[in-house]
C-alpha cells in the first residue's frame, strides 16, 4: 500500500516560522493529498524550502514598505499542475526579494563553480544553489550560511525520489521553488 502524502506539517512549519518571525509574514498552504512513498522527503524538502526563503528572500518591513509592497511577506505552499501522468508537483513561493543573480554569479565564480570568464545563462547560475557548501551569506547564523540545505533538497528529490527541481525567480518580487516528483517509487 501506497501512503498518503500531505503537507499537513506545514501548519507546525508556519506556525514557527510566524512565531519566530512576526509579524514579517503571512503563510498560507493548500492541503495537499496525493498518492506517493515520499511523505518524509516532501515534508522535509518543504522546511528546508521554507527555513531558505525566511532566511535569504524575505526583507524586513521598512525595506518592504519603502519598495510599496506590504509589511508581511506572504508565504505559501501550492499544488502545482502535472506535467506528466504519475507525476506531481507542488511549489513554495515568497514574495520577497527574490534571487540576486549577480552576487550568486559573482559567488559561484569566487568558489570555482562557474569559469571566470563565463557569461553563464540564468539556468547555470541558479544551479550552483544547490551545490554542497555554496551560499551567498557572509556570515552563519542559525538558519543560513553554511551551505547546506539546498544541496540536501537536490539530494532527495532528484538523487533519491527521481524527480526535478526549479526555481523560479524575478528580482524584487519572488522565489518559487518548483518540485515535481514521482508518484510511485
């Protein structure tokens, strides 16, 4: 028998998350249900994906306020249309600043993982996210910094569920996360 997958963690997630961030965001999530032996990679994914985008995306609410957007970030966790049969997809999304693909750039190229002298497309830029020990933070603290975390997110879902990620991003405005995921082993 297949388990039933939900993301009925998140509440738990967001709660934390509005907790130790209030009043910097609002969270929503659809309930998810949907057939699928990956319960624990989803939901373990998803508070990576969350913990990334309250660390790296959401601005403070002067900085939010002077860019017109309102105080709280939005947070949310969505089902994504199906690209393919038995396949399934589901995204989280801010509303914050987005990715600086010139500082990741800039980054990648300092840590060796694009040439110097590339001029890389987007899609290259965006892929070092997700390389072990690659992060644009000066500094740790306790939820960035490191360079772990998005490494593990592309560890589970492509490496050990098959499926893929995206990002998607516009600077300024967001940062979606995409993953798409089998719905059988």
């Amino acid at each position: 028998m297949v388990p039933t997958c939900t993301t009925d963690a998140t509440p738990y997630l967001f709660a934390s998350t509005r907790r130790a961030h209030a009043p910097r965001i609002t969270a929503y999530r659809e309930r998810l249900l949907f057939q699928s032996p990956y319960e624990d990679l989803v939901r373990d994914s998803l508070v990576q994906l969350c913990r990334n985008s309250v660390a790296h995306g959401v601005e403070t609410p002067a900085t939010r306020a002077a860019a017109g957007k309102a105080e709280a970030a939005t947070l949310s966790i969505h089902a994504l249309p199906s690209p393919a049969p038995g396949v399934v997809g589901l995204a989280i999304r801010d509303d914050g600043k987005g990715i600086d693909l010139d500082a990741v750039e800039a980054r990648a190229k300092q840590a060796g993982l694009l040439p110097g002298d590339a001029t890389p497309e987007p899609t290259e830029i965006l892929n070092c996210l997700f390389e072990s020990g690659f992060s644009t933070t000066e500094t740790a603290d306790a939820h960035s910094g490191r360079g772990v975390g998005l490494d593990i997110v592309k560890a589970k879902v492509v490496d050990e569920a098959g499926g893929c990620l995206e990002v998607h991003t516009e600077p300024g405005r967001f940062c979606e996360f995409r993953l798409y995921l089998p719905l059988c082993a």
